[in-house]
C-alpha cells in the first residue's frame, strides 16, 4: 500500500508547473522520429544526463506488440500495474473519505454494466486482461469531466459528464472504451515511464538502482504508486490518442454502443468552452480529430449493427464483482470466458497497420541485409511467442521485422493458422515453400530455423486441408443428390 499519501500529492502540486512546460512539448512530438528521439524531445527540460542514466538502467524503447509502435518502457508491466493499484487505492481511499466516491447509485450500477461488456471485448482483443483486477468507480465532482483507466484496469470517471455534459450510456460507452484503449495499449505504462524521467527524477534513479540489489520492494512499489498517479496528469501524445480512438470505439461498438457517440461527445467537449473539460488537458486534440472519428464510425459501424441486430450475447462473467480466477454464482468464470472468445478466432478490426497487413495475406517482405540483426535478435522470442499461441503478437514482430526467408513466411503461416484464417495461411505456407525453392531459407550453415520443421509442417497443414477439401467437396456431392 501507498502509505506516504501526502507526500505522493504534494509531488503531483509541487509538479504542476513543471508538467505544464512537459504537457507543451507532449503534445507536439515530430512524427518521424523513433521512441528515444522522440522522448529525448518531449522532455528536453531536463538533464539529458538523468535521462541517459535512467535509460542505462532499464531497458528502455520496447516495440508494443499491439501497436507495433516503438515506446519507452521502463518498467515491467507487472511492476506498472501493481503501481497502479497502490496508486488507485490511494486515491480512492482518499477521495472516500471526503464523500466524493459513489457507493450505491442508479449511476454506478449503469457504469458498471457498461464497463462490463467494454471488458468483455477488451479481453477479446487481448487474453490476458482477463486476469486484470478491472475495477471501476464514480468520482462525485460534478464540475470535472474526466476519466480514466489505469494500468490493469482501474478505472474512474467524474460525474462532471452527466452534471456538466449530459452525456448518454453510448458517450459513456466510448468515453471509457477509449480510456481502456490507453490500458490495453500499454499507454499508461509509456507514461509511467515518462513520469519516471520526468517526474520524481534523482529520488527515483536512486530507488531504481537500490532496488535491483536491496530487495527494497516497499521504495519500489512506493515509486511506481508515484509514477503511477503522476501518469494520469501526463498528456497523452498524439499517436497514443489516435491508438485509444480508434480502440476504444470498436470496442464500444462491439459492446452495441453506437460509435456515433464518439463524435458527439467530442463535439460537447468542445463546445465546454468557458471552462475546457480537464479531459482535454491530457488529451491533445488535433484539429482534424473530428473526421478521424468520423472515418472510424463507418469502419466500426457494421460491427455495432451486428452487436444490436444479434442474438444476445452469451453469459458474461462478472468482471468487476470477482476475483479473476472466481466463478460468480451460475456464471462462467473470466478464464472460460477468455477461451471462448479465443476459439471464436474474430479479430478486433484494429491493430497495429502490420497486423492489418498481415490478416490480408499482404505481407511480402523483401529485405534481405538491413534487417538481418533485428531478425538474429528477434528470432528466439518468436518461437516463445509460438509456443504460447500469441499469434497476434508473433504476426505482429515478423512483419515489423520483415525478413525475406521462409520462416518468416512460415511464422505468419502458423499465427493466421492459429487465428482461423485458413486461407490467409494457405498463402503465407506457399510464400515459404517458394522462399526455400529460392534459397532464402532458415536452413544453411547457420541454421536459424530453431525447432521448427518446416517442411515436414507445411507438408502436413496443406496435407489435412487438402484431405479436408475433399471431404467438404464429397459433403457437397451427397447434399446435391
Ligand atoms: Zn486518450
């Protein structure tokens, strides 16, 4: 637990200056530059030397396997999201203690059910959120309209949206939908992150450096707690936002909210001119976010009618109300449910542009020297990645590296496989046969094909699914006599 509540707020006051001068530069990072530019830019403020050092110490820009973007990472997420829940409780705790947390309210009960179904699709886009300890709660301060989601799933939301805005279950919806969005894709991580470079500075450099040695596990939870509180005051950059948007509509809509909502939301947003929403102040909005949102509503709109227009969904577990590993009385449990929508191989709409590529059949890959480091040092987390069934992740950081050789092929073979997307696999399968025809193969005097067979394997997918064809065709013969 964060014990030190006063110090931790009296670090977020005594910041508030500073973030200002951080929030200017945040918003406006240069495009083309990769993570550590870019992070070296956003918070050029302060000593490089810090940054460099702290840098040194952890490990740094890391590839988001969602998102395929590049981000910096210096914490492992189990330490963020254990930062996160001291930090939640913390504040929770104390808001409670001024009557300003909703305990029983038509209010609650509302956003629970619809933070509910969010999470339900959430895990759909990423497993393993099923073990979160999602938790949402009502902030009564009805002149903030704010919200948020921490690393892990804590969530909270002011009730400035209803006083202030009026805002409909949909705008609820996608209000949150989005906030998960910034959780799913490790945003509030990167900010940690960046909280830690900018924030706390020597305090923490010198907590990170004892507690790799010391054990000292309370300083280390206290400074992620920090971190973690700081995080939600940051700004998020453009591309994190653009991220949230585009999940966390498709997440709304496939929960059977209308993606429509997004839009007017930010239009009422907007128009809270005389005093803007502290929404807007961690969440730059770029002129053309409008047609942005607008152009995401009619890529999300089928699945919010087939949402609508279906059969009710099945049962859902109670993401809120128990533990992870629970089973609520006549449900299902979040791991069973976690199952379920694996086997169902339907995948979100967005990702990362790779992911895209790749679930067309479109990735063809031509580099053959430039990424030829980045394939010796990726090639041994793809077999990890193969062995857990993280298809999504592993099509993901095969494309990212681009690779012209057969296993490359092969892997994005195996993860359509693993996804259900047999005719997508059909041709990745192919692409690595031609590959070895050629001799851009894994095989050599450096063997980097690692475990896998490929051949003997190639041989046997096409070998059931031509016997599977058949089989289908000689259904079709009987069903026509
Ligand atoms: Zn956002």
């Amino acid at each position: 637990m964060f014990n030190e509540n006063n110090s931790m707020w009296t670090v977020l006051a005594r910041n508030e200056e500073f973030f200002q001068i951080v929030t200017m530069r945040l918003c406006r990072p240069p495009h083309a530059a990769r993570c550590l530019g870019k992070t070296m830019n956003r918070i050029h403020v302060l000593s490089r030397g810090l940054l460099i050092a702290l840098l040194a110490l952890a490990s740094g820009c890391a590839t988001n396997t969602i998102t395929g973007r590049s981000q910096l990472m210096l914490m492992s997420e189990e330490s963020a999201i254990q930062g996160a829940v001291s930090a939640y409780s913390s504040m929770i705790g104390q808001l409670s203690k001024k009557n300003q947390v909703e305990v029983a309210s038509p209010r609650v009960t509302r956003v629970r059910e619809i933070t509910n179904r969010l999470i339900a699709e959430a895990v759909r886009f990423r497993p393993d959120s099923a073990g979160w300890g999602w938790e949402v709660q009502v902030i009564d301060d009805p002149k903030v309209v704010n919200a948020f989601c921490m690393a892990g799933g804590k969530m909270g939301i002011y009730t400035g949206f209803w006083e202030k805005l009026k805002a409909t279950d949909d705008e609820i919806a996608n209000v949150m939908g989005h906030e998960i969005g910034h959780a799913l894709a490790s945003h509030t991580r990167e900010k940690m992150s960046m909280a830690m470079t900018v924030g706390v500075s020597t305090a923490l450099l010198s907590v990170l450096a004892s507690s790799r040695n010391s054990g000292d596990y309370q300083r280390t939870q206290n400074t992620m707690a920090m971190a973690a509180a700081l995080a939600i005051t940051l700004p998020n950059s453009r591309e994190a936002e653009t991220e949230a948007d585009q999940i966390g509509i498709e997440l709304a809509a496939r929960a059977g909210f209308d993606p429509r909502a997004a839009v007017t939301l930010w239009q009422k947003m907007a128009k809270d001119g005389d005093s803007p929403a502290e929404f807007f102040s961690t969440h730059p909005s770029p002129e053309n976010r409008m047609q942005r949102l607008q152009a995401l509503v009619a890529k999300v709109d089928p699945l919010y009618r087939a949402a609508v227009a279906g059969s009710p969904p099945g049962p859902l577990p109670d993401f809120l109300g128990v533990a992870a590993n629970e089973r609520p009385v006549g449900g299902i449990s979040r791991e069973e449910y976690a199952a379920r929508v694996a086997a169902e191989a339907q995948v979100m709409t967005f990702v990362a542009e790779e992911f895209e590529r790749f679930r067309k059949g479109e990735a063809v890959f031509s580099c053959t020297t430039d990424c030829m480091f980045a394939y010796g040092y990726q090639r041994g987390s793809w077999k990890t990645l193969h062995d857990k069934a993280q298809w999504r992740e592993l099509a993901v950081a095969v494309v990212k590296v681009g690779y012209d050789n057969d296993l490359s092929y092969f892997l994005l073979g195996e993860a359509a496989t693993g996804l259900g997307l047999k005719e997508v696999a059909q041709g990745y399968y192919l692409r690595a046969l031609q590959a070895r025809k050629a001799g851009r193969t894994c095989e050599g005097v450096f063997n980097t094909c690692g475990e896998f067979a490929i051949a003997e394997r190639i041989a046997a997918v096409q070998g059931a699914a031509a016997a599977g064809g058949a089989a289908a065709q000689s259904k079709n013969i009987n069903k026509n006599n």
